[in-house]
C-alpha cells in the first residue's frame, strides 16, 4: 500500500502543480459567468433596427404592431409567473422593465418602390426614427395583387421581424375570415379558453388511488441523467491526463525507474488513484461552486429552494446513489485502464490521436442513450443496450428510475465487474509490453492475441 500511495502522491502532486489543472478549474466557474453575461450583453445591446411597410392602407402595419404587443405582454407575464413561483413581490413596473426592448421599430416609408428603396436598404441614404437616423433594415412591400408581402433586407441572418410578420399575417387572415362568416374576431380564442383542461395524474396505490404528476414525480429521472451524465464528464476528463502523462513517462524513459522501486500492479494502481483524485477535486471544486451559487440564488429568491426540494429525495436515494457508485467505479477503472495502456503504446501526440478517435466515437455514442433516456427514459434502446459492458456504467443509471428487475440489475453488475476484470488484466498486459518492452501501436493485436493464449501466424 505504500508504493501505491507514494505513486499516487508522486502523479497527484504533478498534476495540480501544473497551470493547466488551475486552467481547467477556473474554466467552468469563468466559462458559465462569462457565458451568462455574455447572453445578457448580446441580447440588450442588440441594436434597434429600422423598418417600413409600403401598402395602400395601414391594416398589415397595424397587424404587425399588434404581434409585436402580443410578444412583449407575453414576456411580461412569463416574468409575473416566474417572480410567483420564486415567491418575489414583483409590481407592473418592474415586470415592465423585464419585458424585452422593441428591437424593430416602424418608420414612414421614405419611398413607394422597390428600386427607389434600395439606397436605404443598402445604407447609402439613411431613414429618421426614434433612435435617429439609421439605415433601413428591412422593408415590407404588398405586392399589386395583396396576396403577396414582399420582405427585403440586406440582412438575410437576422429573421426575427420576417417570423414575426409571418404570424401576424396568419392572425389577420383569420380574423376576416372569422368576420366574414359573421363571428367574432376573438371566437377562436374564445373557443381554446372553453376547451376541456388536460390534467395529469399518476396511479399510487392498486385500488386505483393517485394524485397530480409534480415535479417530484420526475425528479428521479432528472437525477438519475444528470449522474450519467456527470460519470460521462469524468471519464472524457481524464482521457487527457492518462494518456499525456503516460506518453511523457514513456518517452523519457521513466517506467524504468519507477519499475525498479514498485511492482507493475501498484503503479497502476496509484495512477488511476491520482488522476481520479485529480477529476474528482476538479468535479467536486465545481460543485461547490454550483451550491454556493444555489444557496445565494435561494437566499435571494425564497421559492427557489421549493423548486430544489424535491430533487434531495432521489439524490439521496440508495436505490439510486449505490448502484450509480458502483457504476461509477467499475466504469472509471475500466476506461481508465484502457486509456493507460493505450498511451503506453505512444511515443507521441500524433500516434495518441490515432487511438483517440475510435474512442472518442465510442464515448459518444453512451451520450446519445443519455439524450434518449432524457426524452424516453424506458426506452428499449436503453435496456438492450445496457447490457453493452462498455456502456452499463452510464445506462444502468438511467435505467434505475424505471425500477427495473433485481436479476437485470445483479446481472448488468456481475457482467460490468467481469468485463472490468479482464479489461485490467488485458491492458497490465499491454501497459508492460509498451512501457517495459517498447512495444508500439503496431504490435497491439499480436499483444492482445498473445494475452489469450492466440498463436501469431507464421511470417
């Protein structure tokens, strides 16, 4: 055990001492600050753009207006219902405030045609509005026959007002057709405010008991993607630090000297140990960043910790917490043994790159079974792929919501554990061939063949 934990002091202390760890600590927190204000930056300085609608009368104008309305008393109550579920007293003008700012803003048009409004659209000649004179971004034109509005614009990437022209001119269209059959321009609204509520319930108990579905209810399923998910995040974390520090060691010639101090298994062992205690310091750092910012956001707004409440539950679940720590473990070890023996293999960046696509292909494809079991968690593609050694580390969590059998959960368990097993007898195997005898990438599959007993075939 002292060798073990003299090479896992030794890599463990190589490893944080390193700018790069203190790099990527800082990443995530600055990364989500930055992101965060980033958005709000783009979205209120996004610049206020200037458009006309060239039409006999003002009723598309009009339509458009209203639409623009319709979405900022939209926001507006999003934000009331939001401040009601965080329990923050809001009034009429701070929710008027917290409505997005008019982003397009209606001019008179400088001109009747297409071809005389091409200078303003292309910035040659500048239009007045509120926020001075501007190019015109876009101009709405109805063609000579009405059944046609032409949208021109220099700007073909920013289609926020064509969309919103759009669903304005399906409102308008329905209501003169609802005027011209004699009813009301509201009846369609009307109609869906009169429509029988969908309310959704959950069965408790076999003589037909049950109650509303809550967030509660869903609660498991979110934990238990979110474990995956997190178990996905260390795994590709430590891809770098295996291979990186096993094709350093390998090409200045430090297995030799480490060898002679420690058995082969135990300097294993105390690798694994210290890029796990590596990841794990990273995930954990992160996470109390996370609680911390919880804790303020709750402290702040008194509903939020309503909204957090019923996650605890399946967070401290041991039907749920132990077989994902199980999973985990197994599921590190066994890649985590891989990537060591691959780099062992590597003498250089190039030749890790080789072996790190396949892999790479093959970590992505467990995160597809997390984005199905997201939408889906009892899909039948999570359970027959669960059975997938390589995979069981991450979909057995998700699978563990849907209470799934105790034999599938055993078996899936036993299976991991054996395949884990032989990974690691396979890659001491390959580990010793690369960093004892120089074995390259070339040898692998006579190596592999050698390890199961396989007789190469004859030159």
């Amino acid at each position: 055990m002292r060798n073990i934990y003299l090479i896992f002091r030794r890599d463990f202390l190589g490893y944080v001492k390193a700018w790069g760890f203190w790099l990527s600590l800082a990443a995530v927190p600055i990364f989500l600050i930055v992101g965060a204000g980033f958005g709000y930056f783009a979205a209120s300085s996004s610049p206020v753009r200037y458009y006309t609608v060239v039409e006999p009368s003002n009723v598309i104008s009009g339509a458009i207006e209203a639409e623009f309305r319709r979405t900022q008393a939209r926001a507006a109550q999003d934000a009331a219902e939001l401040a009601g579920h965080m329990k923050v007293a809001v009034n009429e003008a701070q929710l008027a405030e917290a409505a997005p700012d008019r982003k397009f803003v209606e001019v008179a048009p400088p001109a009747q045609s297409v071809e005389a409004l091409q200078p303003y659209l292309t910035g040659e000649k500048m239009v007045s509005g509120p926020s001075g004179e501007k190019p015109l971004f876009a101009a709405l034109i109805l063609s000579a026959d009405g059944r046609t509005l032409e949208y021109w614009s220099s700007d073909v990437n920013v289609s926020g007002l064509r969309y919103s022209a759009e669903t304005a001119m399906r409102d308008l269209s329905r209501r003169d057709a609802l005027l011209a059959a004699g009813l009301n321009a509201d009846f369609l609204k009307e109609a869906d405010d009169r429509a029988v509520e969908v309310a959704e319930f959950r069965p408790r108990d076999e003589a037909g008991g049950g109650s509303a579905v809550t967030v509660a209810d869903r609660a498991p399923a979110i934990v238990a993607v979110a474990l995956a998910y997190f178990l996905w995040l260390m795994v590709f974390s430590i891809i770098q630090y295996l291979l990186m520090g096993t094709i350093e060691e390998r090409s200045n010639k430090i297995f030799d000297t480490l060898l002679t101090s420690v058995k082969l298994p135990e300097l294993l062992a105390g690798k694994l140990l210290a890029v796990f205690a590596v990841t794990s310091t990273m995930m954990l750092s992160w996470s109390m960043f996370a609680g911390v910012g919880s804790a303020f956001a709750a402290s702040q707004s008194p509903g939020l910790t309503e909204l957090i409440e019923p996650f605890l539950a399946p967070a401290t679940d041991p039907g749920l917490i132990i077989p994902a720590l199980i999973s985990f473990m197994l599921g590190y070890v066994l890649y985590g043994a891989i990537f060591m023996a691959l780099g062992s293999l590597c003498d250089t960046i190039q030749e890790a790159q080789t072996l790190l696509s396949p892999m790479m292909i093959l970590l992505m494809l467990p995160m597809f079974a997390i984005f199905i079991a997201f939408q889906d968690p009892g899909s039948p593609v999570i359970d027959y792929a669960s059975w997938v050694p390589l995979f069981t580390p991450f979909l057995l969590i998700l699978r563990m919501p849907q209470d799934p059998p105790m034999w599938e959960i055993v078996a899936q368990m036993g299976l991991m554990a054996a395949t884990t097993v032989v990974i690691v007898w396979l890659s001491t195997k390959v580990y010793r061939a690369g960093a004892v005898h120089g074995a390259g990438i070339g040898d692998l599959m006579g190596m592999i063949k050698g390890a199961m007993g396989m007789k190469p075939k004859a030159g």
